[in-house]
C-alpha cells in the first residue's frame, strides 16, 4: 500500500504562482471510480464507529487504514495521540476502530506537514490487495505535441525521473489525436509495453481507455497512476493517481472544484485569492508586490543577491484594480516579519497610474510604518511616478529592479 496522495502537490520555482486545486485520495479515487477505473473497494469514515463499521461491510481477506491528509509521508507520521503511521495494515476489522480512534480528531506530523501537524477528520477504510508487479502510466498534455500524450513503462512504483535518466529504454510515449482519442491498438501497444501478457494485456488496454475517458470528462491536465498494478487474482487495479486539473475549466466542472480541501491551505493564500492575487509565503523580512511569476523570481532573486531575504510575495495578475492593491498590501502589512515591501511592476496590461493611486491610498488608511520602496516601468508610468511624487508620502522611488533592491536592504538595515 503505498503513501502518496491522489493530488500531490509538486512546486517548483517554475511553477509558483500556480494553485492547484487540493483533493484527498478518496475523491481522486471517487472520480476514477465513477469513470469505471478499477480501484480498491473503500468507504471512507469520519468517526471511529463508521471505520468499524466500513472494515465489517468490506468483508476483505485484509484492511488498509489511511489518514486522510494533502501532505505525504503519512506511513512515516507520528499522531499526537501517540500511534505511530498514518498507514495500518490488519486482517481485523476490530483493530480498524481502534487505530481510527487514535488517528480522528489527532494532528499527524510527517515530513511535509507543519511542525504542530494536520489535524485528521477523515479516514479511508479499503481493501488491501497484494501487488505482483508494478507498472507506471500517465496522461498529460504535451505542448510539444499539441495535445495529450500517454506515457507508460513497465517499472513502476517508483519515481519516474529516475527510471528515465537510468533507464530511458523503459519509458514510452505515445500521442493521442486529441479529435479521434485513443485507438484499440494505441492502447493494446502500450500495454504490451507496459509488460501485461494475455488476458491481462486487453484488461489493461481496458483500464488505459477509461483513463483516458476520465481525463476529458474533468478537463484534466494530467492522470498520473503510480502504481497501476497487477494482482495475483489477475487484476489490473490503479492503486494509486495523482490528478491535476485546468483552473481555466472551473466554469464547467463547479462538482470537482466544489471538492477542493482547502482546510490545509495558508489561511494568507486563501484571503489573497478572493481578490484574484497569488501569494507565496517566504522566509524573509522584505515582501515583494509585483505583476508576474517571473518577475516576481526575478526581484527575490536580487534581493538575495544584495544581501536581503523576501518574506513572501504577491502577484497582481493582469487586470488589475485599486481594489486588489489596497487588499494586496493589508496582506503584507498583517506578516509580522515583513521590515520592507518593494513594488516591482512592469506595466504591460498592468495600468502604472492604477497601482500608484492604489499604493497612496493603501499607505494612508494603513498607515504604512515599513519602508517602502517602488520601481514601476510601462504603461502610464509618467502619470504613475506624478501620482506618487505629489502624494508627499515617504516612498523611495528606484530607477531599475537592482536599484529598488538596494534600497529595500539598504531601509531594513538603517
């Protein structure tokens, strides 16, 4: 039984204005459920009675218990209760509610979780089945392919980065039209490569379809299944998926955005998405306020460089209101590590004068007691420094990026 969740969340410095919507592994699993992918048997409880109960109806030969959390790491977690693992095997169905009543109502601590732990209000009750191979296979969109790709290899069950750059040969691929979808022989090829003989071969090719069918149906952007499996009753099950979804399509998929776990999300990430603003907690003492990911990269980056460390920041986006700058810096301003805040825009379809009126009005109502320090460049930017330079506030205006972080360091340290 492995311990990873269904919608993992991988961030990079390449993607870090980038929210991904947050399921538990039982609704990952739902949705697979619902499109006819073969999972294991599973119910989920939220008291120790109904996981009792849940481990009597499922009548398996052996019982897997998991916490249900975002974070991963949970077999290796630590409860607060004092039982160790947030994963239990068990042949009893009386031993599922005794762990699920120490697991309830219990912060689990793992390496990915904050050091005071998640609390645990859900827990998923299935039946474990043994695995005699393991197998990768994903879906995903591939822009140098212009639509889907199904990528497949016979060693799963592990990280795929590696199977690639030890073993390349193992790794396949295979574009899908995304007009005609994926062929009978498409997904019988990638079968046979994934190592399933036989009768198993039309199972899996089966199991890839409806993969396939699910990846439409929520406008995914990527179906991952590490494992998919084979068991030694001759089933191909998907142990285990990770699903990443379009934000663009939340319009049309209200149900599967309506299950977004948003109870162990920064509570500053949350109020800076009602207002259409992205922000990255950091672990500094300068807050950056820009309009871009790679401009806002960019301005951590040489703030580092001059010495100073940011505490966070926050991207505007391209339709931006006065509305969102005032909200923007009362978000900066509550961070009690913030000793600075540096506005680094460059106005493209970002109104210069639109964030200087923003910015005047933010440090007169909050009363701004930080330095702050403004490089703006782009559209109405004359207009955008007489706004600021008429305003008589104490703003240090910067000529360029590496100016405006000079002066960001240079007012912390004084």
């Amino acid at each position: 039984q492995r311990d990873s969740n269904s919608n993992t969340v991988h961030v990079s410095l390449v993607l870090l204005m980038e929210r991904w919507l947050n399921l538990q592994e039982y609704q990952s699993k739902k949705l697979m459920q619902e499109s006819g992918v073969a999972v294991q048997r599973f119910y989920v409880a939220d008291t120790a009675s109904e996981a009792l109960e849940a481990a009597k109806r499922l009548n398996a030969k052996e019982i897997v218990l998991k916490a249900q959390i975002l974070a991963g790491g949970r077999g290796k977690g630590v409860f607060d209760s004092g039982l160790k693992g947030g994963v239990h095997l068990t042949k009893d169905p009386a031993v599922v509610g005794e762990l699920a009543n120490k697991m309830l109502g219990f912060n689990l601590t793992t390496k990915q979780t904050p050091k005071e732990g998640v609390k645990v209000k859900t827990v998923m009750v299935a039946e474990a089945l043994d695995i005699t191979r393991e197998t990768y296979f994903a879906i995903l969109m591939d822009r140098s392919c212009n639509g889907p790709v199904m990528v497949g290899s016979p060693q799963g069950g592990m990280d795929i980065e590696e199977v690639a750059a030890s073993t390349p040969e193992l790794i396949f691929k295979e574009a899908i039209d995304i007009f005609e979808g994926v062929r009978d022989d498409q997904a019988l090829r990638m079968a046979a490569n994934l190592g399933f003989k036989g009768a198993l071969q039309r199972q899996a090719a089966d199991q890839i379809k409806r993969l396939y069918d699910l990846f439409l149906k929520v406008d995914a952007t990527q179906v991952e299944v590490n494992p998919l499996g084979e068991t030694p009753e001759g089933q191909v099950v998907c142990f285990d998926a990770k699903i990443n979804f379009d934000d663009n399509a939340e319009f049309r998929q209200k149900s599967v955005f309506a299950m977004d776990d948003m109870t162990e999300a920064d509570p500053t990430e949350m109020a800076a998405a009602k207002w259409d603003l992205k922000y990255i907690g950091l672990d500094g003492n300068i807050a950056c306020f820009v309009n871009g990911a790679g401009l806002a990269m960019a301005t951590c980056d040489i703030i580092d460089l001059h010495g100073g460390k940011p505490a966070n920041f926050l991207d505007l986006g391209g339709g931006v209101k006065e509305k969102q700058v005032y909200e923007a810096f009362k978000l900066l301003t509550a961070d009690p590590k913030v000793e600075a805040i540096l506005v680094n825009i460059f106005g493209g379809i970002v109104n210069c004068a639109i964030i200087a009126n923003g910015i005047t009005k933010a440090c007169r109502e909050l009363e701004l007691k930080v330095p702050l320090v403004v490089r703006l460049e782009g559209t109405n930017v004359h207009e955008a420094k007489r706004i600021l330079t008429e305003s008589g506030l104490p703003i240090l205006a910067a000529d360029d990026l590496d100016d405006a972080a000079k002066k960001a360091v240079a007012a912390i340290k004084k």
